[in-house]
C-alpha cells in the first residue's frame, strides 16, 4: 500500500527516546498528548468486528457453541447527569451483563478502584479490567449457565443520590420474580471495585460516556469520503483518526495504558475494549500498532451478541492467545528467594566500595515487590540460558517500536549476575539482529565493545519467531486509509557481561576517556567492510567497564546499526532511515526526517552526550545552561494524517552558548569549547553555501558553477563537513586535552539540572526571584509578559547544498517558528558596569547607549529604556534561561505565572543562522529596519510545538 509519511523510521520517538531526558517531567495530559502524536497513522481500521473476534481470537468451533444465546444488554433507562456519573451508570450495566449471562466464568470483570491512589508507582489506569482468579466456592459453568437460562429481564434500579458512594450500590432486580443465582463467588471480585494492577490483569476496558467521543471515524464515515472524493489522484487516503483536542486525549489515554501494560508485563501482545456511549470498538495491540476493529451499537440484539462474543471468546483463550509470553514464566519460591539474594548480595558489594565493582544507580529498584520475578528463556544456536529477572533498570515508555527493557539478571545454574536486554527489533532485510552485529564486530577485532554471552530471536510455543502481525492487517485493509510507513518488529533477547552507566565515572578525566574510547569504536567499526554505523550515541550506550579492567569505555546497543552487505552495496543507496535517540540526535538529523545517517551524525551525537552527562554531574560555574535544547521538539503533521518530529534549532543556537561554558577542570572547558567552535564553523559554512545558491539561483546550474561565491562557500562547506566525518579528527582532540594539566576532582555534589515538575519547576524560579530582586526594584515589574519580535524567514538548519555528488547529505525542508536565543546572546544592562538607570541614556557608556537606542549594530536581543529599568538583578540569574519554543502548556503557566523564565520580561528578536543576526523586515523600499518596538508573537509562529 502506497504511503507519503516521512517518520518512517525506527527512531526512539519522542516518549521513548525524549521523556527520560526532560528536566520538566510530562504531566498526565501531556504524557496523553505525546502517545497520541506517536500513534498518529498507527491505528489500523476500521475492520469488522467479526472478522477480527475469527481471525484474532480464535478459540475452537465446540466452545464457541457453547456460548449462550439471545442475550440482551439493557441500559439504564435514563441516563442523565454529567459524564462521570453516566459512566459509572454504564459500568453497572456491563457488570449486569456480564454476570447474568456468565460470560466469563474464568476471568473477573471489575470495575477500578478509586483511580487517585496510586498502584504499582502508576497513577493512571483504565475504568476496569479483568483477572484471573481462582474461586473454589463457584459452580460448574454449565450449572450456572443453566440456572441462568431460567431468569428473565433485568433492569437497573437507578439510586436514590445522585452520586452514589460505591459502584456496588447499584442494585439489580429480575421481572417476574425472578430469582438471581448465588453469586457468592462472585461478589468480591466482580460487583466491588477493586484496585487496578498492572502486573496481574488481562484486559484494558476504557469507557467513555457519550458515542460522540469516539476518537475514530466509523467505516461508513470513509466510504462517504471516498465516495465524494473528487480529486484526480485514485491513491487518496483519508485519516482513521478523528481530529480535535478531544480524539487525540482518548486516543493518548488508550496508549498509554496499553504501554504501561507492556511495561508490567511479558506480553506479544494485548486487547483493549474502548466503549462510548451506546457504542463499542476492540483494540489489539502489538509492537508495531493497534488493529482496531469498527463501531457497533452493542444495545441492539446483534451489537449485544458481538459483545458477549468478545468476553466468551476472551475468557477461553489460551494465555499464550491473550499475549502472554510464555518463555516467561512465573518464578517459585525457591527462584524468588535465590534471586533476591543474590542481588542484596550484589548491592552490598557496591555499597561496601568493592575494588572491582562500580556502583549502579538505583540499583535496589531491582527487588521491588511490585513487579514479580519472571524466569526468562534465551537461545541461541549454540546455548541456551534461564534467567531470573524482576524489575527493569530500564524500560522503553513507547507503546510500539522496540519497547526495550534491561534488566540485572542471575544465571539459574552459575549465579552470575549478568545484564539481559529484551527488546522488538525492527524486522528488515537489510538490518541484521543485534547479535549478528555483536559477531561481526568481534570477528573484525572491534575494542571497546562488549562481548555477548548468549543471545537469539524469542520463539513461540510453535517454534516460530514471535513477531508482529499488524503491518499485514493495515496492509490488507480495502479501504483508502491514511497509515504511516510500516515496520514489522520481532522479539530478541541478548545476555551480556554487566557494565556499568557513564555516570560511575571517578572523575571528568575518566568520563572524557571513555568517550575518547568510543570515538575509536566508531572509527574501526566504519572502517570494515561493511561500513558499520551505530547511529544510535546516547548515554545510556555509552559504558564503563569493571575497575581492574581499567575502567575502559565501552559503546553497547547496536540494534540500531546499519550493517551494509558487501555483496548487496546497491540496495543501501537509497535508503533514508533516521534513527537514534531525540535528545542526542546530530542538528541535521533532528531538521530533516529525510537525512540520510552518515559518520558526521554518529560523531556529533558523540558531542551533545558527552555535553549532557558532563552538565548534570561535573562542577561548573556561572550561568544556568538552558537544558531544553536537547528536548526541543515541534510537531510537523503530513496531509496524509502522519506526522513528524522536528528539531535542532535550539541546539544550533546553543553553541555559542556552550563555547562560553566554565568547568571546574580546565581541559574539560576547552574540549567543549574546541568542539562547539568546530561545530559552529561546519553550520556557518553551510548557511552561507545556501546563501550563495540562492543568490545565483537566476543562472542555470552550469553558469552558477562558475560564480566565485559558489565556489568559495562551497570549498568551505565540504572542507568543514570531511574534517567533522572523520573520527580521528574528533579522537585527537580528546586526546590532547586528557594530556594537559589541570584535572580536578570536579563531581557536583548534587545533579545541578535534577528532575522535576513543572509546579517544582516554577517554585524554583519565583525563589530565585524573591533571592535575587532588591526591594527597590520589585515593585516595578510591570504586568505583561515577554514579547517576542519574529519575521517570517525559514531557518537554516537542516539545509544542504544542492552539489552533493560526492557529499552524502539531505535535502532542504522548511518549517515555520522561531529560534530560542541562548543566554550568551541576550544583552542585559546589569552586564555592564556602574550604570546609573535614572540618568539619560545620552550620559551612559557607550555600549548602554547602543543598548537604549535599538541601533542595527546591536546584536540578536534589544532592550528599551522603558523596560532596562525591571532589570536590576543578579548577572547569574538573568542568563540563567534563554526561551525554548512556546507550547501551548508553557503559554498556560506564563499567563498563570507571568513567565517561566527567571527573565523578567526583555524584547527579543528572533535569531537566524549562527552568525547572521536577522532583522525586521517590511520596509517599502525592501530594506530591514530594527525598533524598539514590543511587537506580540504572532499566532501563526506560536502554534503548539508539543
């Protein structure tokens, strides 16, 4: 099926590979929000309800038979109230007929407990679920079933309060006197709420109160679409998913239980039951979408049919069938009590100062009694492993892609503590596993990479690999639906030697020297015959070995690399797959979704990980770094109705930034200085190319070759990019500084940048005001906000040169908004020396009056007069933050809060490419003028970016 979307690739999206790294944790809705986003054109429907209760859960034609007959789903007679009490008016009803026509005697339909308190650290959870329990007080499911057939109608007997205290006060009755059967075994679990546990339970069930807020559109809804569809093009599609802020907060809200369920659990897969109103859809979920089946009216006789179907069959499914996995099992007392001893075992070591072992942060998380301990098989060709395992150190927040979870493992027969990685590859035939990667790179002698113990594909009961089934149903689909690009996922397990995290480095010294071990892992690994690339740097890759081994750095997590075949060179021409991590992806990947990867990305993404650890644990002084920039992200939506993330112009922006940055250990200050210097030249020269295309941009091609700024811009351009796509330039540079003088012990006693809420957030910055403002001064600060002056001018970033015949880069793809500034390009009148604010401008020093008047020949950031006087306050805290994009959450809390920012209100200018400060433009001859007048974002460059 033709597709038009450019996100693609298997990249960590923005949960799973940006919320570990926000300083500001994701609120609930925002976390609902994102999940939407990344599901934008991963719902594949609408199929029949039929069809997908045959084809998905399948039980056998005897028990099917089995199932009772002419059942009917009586609502409430009048619903009324608001939508909380008509749901709660609905879940009585599905408790009714769930429970008088025993359609699930194995399985327990409840309704959640009081949703506030929190389980298993989750503070989310679906309306209800089902579980298994055993009941040794119920009858046989025949002899229920019979005694059943003898009651007649049932009706609701509405509550005398409004808003009743329990769910169980809703009491049932029978016509014609008749009598329930007991349901003794029943009462506790079914017609009481219970508490909602993401370990345990099998089914999500999510209801919503009116039929109107079902996010999808219905089958008949798209044929009308394309039925009125004019248009030339016959490969049309139309989107699947309803727009509006509502949709997309139920459709977050669905995937995001549905990840947390796979976070819990050991599952392939899942069913989710989404009810609204009088109507209801079935989910199926694996790692690489959610098959949604059509809306039906389950109040009609056949609408009531197809639901007692879904719980019959739900309910006589084998576990295997439900999505359990069954090559992890529940552990025995026995495993329970070995495991846990031998991690308190493990941990003590640590905590004792063992010469040979590193610390791992948090590692006691691993015995959490919240999560069970699981036995968990790997194999190989040649091995196979039992491990036991119970909470991940680590584990992926994304309902599809990889869904990677690492755990501290033991050996069942040798008691060795190892690392086991569980994750769902991309299933391509030009990605090779990430054990195939490990061998190939331990036949070509690659260091500093660790070695694999035992590692394989995951297979089921029937000996096939356990693999996604989605992407063949999104491909089966008739009607013209709008789905993102595809990929197929399959289960893999690696076991490997434990490392440990970055962050356990002794000093910057030893942190700088892994990193400089890395960059020759890159540099061998591109240099074999198959042109590896890793392309996914992170900190979570980047590694430390044991002490005695001399602590030497190590890159792991190679699921991500392009392996290419020799003998199939022509097939990997073409292929554009953007990958890795958000927060640590180079500028030009981050831009253009279309980029192809190449050694440049791998060796700068070396550069912002190294920036990022080193921030939050090494000592540094002056101002606060603004630590959006490696979250920044802005949602690009397609026509087709995918989408696509967007970034990296505040890092481009930042750079300056970081050149300026003081560590406490000297050589740790000029490598980031060095690198960030290198960094800036590359995307200066790249700018000023594009601007010299565009000058010549009349000529044709053949005469434009010979224009002299051509050439120039275009020499420098690849002479910077060659010098940036060669490791041993980067290695050297390390190198140089780990030879000087001046290595401190510089860890910070406490992370500087720790995570927090936005609420903590906002606290800290009105305590910093309240620190740092004089009480002479606080009482002027004026009512309005920051004000932002823009002009409608594309960004830079991202650009590439149109001659790239021998330079293997992206193309061109604009997008609207603006650049944050950094701090260091703010111009702040407490900045200057002995200013005396009362006096007129004209007695000022010069770089005041420059400041007051708005001449062109300030920088990027202008201050008026009227507003310097609001800026009496420490040096510190005004560079303290420089404006990341606005959202509309940050556009909320600066109204609340009249700014986020510990800026007070200053006039920015919007900044375009490094070293090209832009100006207002408008003017009638064409010139560019610049103001000092405060000029509102317009909504047009302030649309949400989240």
């Amino acid at each position: 099926m033709a597709t038009t979307s450019a996100n693609f690739t298997p990249f960590k999206y923005g949960i799973a590979g940006n919320e570990r790294y926000r300083q500001i944790l994701y609120t609930v809705p925002e976390l609902q929000r994102e999940y939407a986003f990344d599901m934008l054109g991963r719902f594949f429907g609408p199929h029949s309800p039929q069809l997908f209760m045959k084809e998905l859960m399948s039980i056998t034609d005897e028990t099917l038979a089995k199932m009772p007959q002419n059942v009917k789903f009586n609502m409430p007679r009048a619903l009324s109230g608001n939508s909380r009490l008509l749901e709660k008016q609905i879940y009585q009803a599905f408790l009714s007929f769930i429970k008088r026509f025993m359609l699930s005697p194995n399985l327990h339909f409840f309704i959640c407990a009081d949703k506030k308190k929190p389980d298993n650290n989750v503070k989310y959870r679906p309306d209800a679920g089902m579980k298994e329990i055993k009941r040794p007080d119920c009858k046989e499911p025949d002899q229920e079933l019979k005694q059943l057939k003898e009651v007649k109608e049932f009706e609701l007997v509405p509550p005398t309060s409004p808003r009743p205290a329990k769910l169980h006060r809703y009491a049932t009755r029978a016509k014609a006197n008749a009598t329930l059967p007991s349901t003794d075994g029943l009462r506790n679990s079914d017609a009481e709420s219970q508490a909602f546990d993401w370990c345990s339970d099998s089914l999500l069930v999510e209801f919503k109160a009116r039929s109107s807020q079902d996010p999808f559109y219905t089958a008949e809804d798209i044929t009308k679409k394309q039925e009125s569809d004019t248009s030339e093009k016959a490969d049309t599609r139309f989107p699947f998913e309803k727009p509006g802020p509502e949709a997309r907060s139920i459709r977050g809200q669905l995937t995001l239980y549905a990840s947390e369920m796979f976070a819990h659990q050991q599952r392939t897969h899942l069913f989710q039951l989404l009810v609204c109103g009088n109507t209801a859809r079935f989910l199926f979920w694996d790692r690489a979408g959610a098959i949604t089946s059509d809306t039906f009216k389950y109040t009609t006789q056949a609408g009531a049919k197809l639901l007692a179907e879904f719980f019959w069959r739900f309910n006589h499914m084998t576990d295997e069938a439900r999505g359990v996995d069954l090559t992890a099992r529940g552990a025995n007392d026995e495993e329970k009590g070995a495991f846990s001893q031998k991690i308190r075992e493990f941990i003590g070591n640590m905590q004792d100062g063992n010469h040979r072992q590193r610390n791992i942060p948090n590692a006691e998380h691993t015995l959490e009694e919240s999560y069970p301990v699981y036995t968990m098989m790997v194999k190989d060709e040649k091995s196979e492993m039992a491990l036991l395992v119970q909470r991940p150190f680590f584990k992926a927040t994304s309902a599809i892609g990889r869904g990677t979870r690492g755990y501290v493992a033991v050996d069942k027969q040798t008691k060795e503590v190892l690392f086991l990685k569980d994750t769902w590859r991309v299933n391509h035939p030009l990605m090779k596993t990430e054990s195939e990667v490990y061998r190939i790179l331990e036949v070509y002698r690659v260091p500093h990479v660790p070695r694999i113990i035992c590692g394989g594909d995951v297979k089921d009961s029937n000996g096939k690999i356990q693999e996604t089934i989605s992407v063949a149903w999104a491909e089966s689909q008739k009607l013209r639906v709008a789905y993102a690009k595809l990929r197929n996922h399959a289960h893999h397990r690696i076991v490997q030697r434990l490392a440990y995290p970055i962050e356990s480095a002794d000093n910057s010294e030893e942190y700088v020297t892994a990193f400089r071990d890395v960059l020759v892992v890159i540099e061998k690994a591109s240099a074999t015959e198959h042109k590896i690339l890793h392309r996914d740097i992170s900190i979570g890759n980047v590694m430390l070995g044991d002490k005695e081994d001399g602590g030497v750095g190590l890159l792991s997590d190679w699921d991500h690399a392009c392996v290419v075949d020799p003998e199939k060179k022509h097939e990997y021409k073409n292929q554009k797959f953007r990958t890795g991590t958000w927060a640590f992806m180079s500028i030009g990947m981050l831009k253009n979704p279309l980029k192809p990867h190449e050694i440049l990305d791998d060796c700068e993404s070396i550069f912002w990980t190294m920036l990022y650890g080193a921030l939050h644990r090494f000592k540094h002084v002056g101002p606060r770094f603004d630590m959006t920039i490696f979250t920044e992200t802005r949602h690009q939506e397609n026509p087709d109705g995918t989408a696509s993330r967007v970034g990296g112009v505040a890092k481009k922006d930042s750079l300056a930034a970081i050149i300026s940055l003081k560590f406490v250990s000297k050589p740790l200050q000029l490598l980031f200085g060095t690198l960030a210097k290198a960094l800036e030249g590359y995307y200066m020269a790249q700018s000023d190319l594009k601007a010299a295309e565009e000058a010549a941009s009349d000529y044709p091609p053949e005469l434009r070759d010979d224009f002299f700024d051509v050439q120039t811009a275009r020499a420098a351009y690849r002479e910077r990019h060659a010098r940036l796509s060669n490791p041993s330039y980067w290695r050297e540079k390390l190198d140089l500084v780990l030879s000087m003088q001046g290595w401190v012990d510089d860890i910070a006693a406490e992370d500087p940048y720790p995570e927090m809420t936005a609420d903590r957030a906002t606290q800290r910055v009105e305590e910093a005001e309240r620190s740092t403002w004089t009480a002479d001064t606080a009482s002027n600060v004026p009512e309005a906000g920051p004000s932002m002056e823009t002009n409608d001018e594309d960004d830079d970033v991202g650009w590439q040169p149109s001659d790239n015949e021998d330079v293997d880069v992206g193309t061109e793809d604009e997008l609207d908004g603006f650049a944050p500034i950094p701090a260091s390009h703010i111009t702040s009148p407490t900045h200057l020396p002995n200013l005396d604010l009362s006096s007129p401008a004209s007695s000022q020093p010069q770089a005041y009056r420059t400041l007051a008047s708005g001449s062109s020949q300030s920088s990027h950031a202008s201050i008026s007069p009227s507003t310097s006087s609001r800026l009496k306050r420490s040096r510190d805290d005004f560079e303290g933050f420089a404006p990341g994009p606005l959202n509309r959450e940050t556009r909320r809390r600066q109204k609340k809060f009249k700014s986020l920012s510990p800026i007070p209100a200053p006039v920015f200018k919007r900044r375009g490419a490094v070293g090209r400060p832009r100006t207002q433009t408008g003017e009638a001859d064409g010139s560019t003028a610049v103001t000092n007048d405060m000029v509102t974002l317009s909504p047009r460059n302030a649309w949400a970016t989240d």
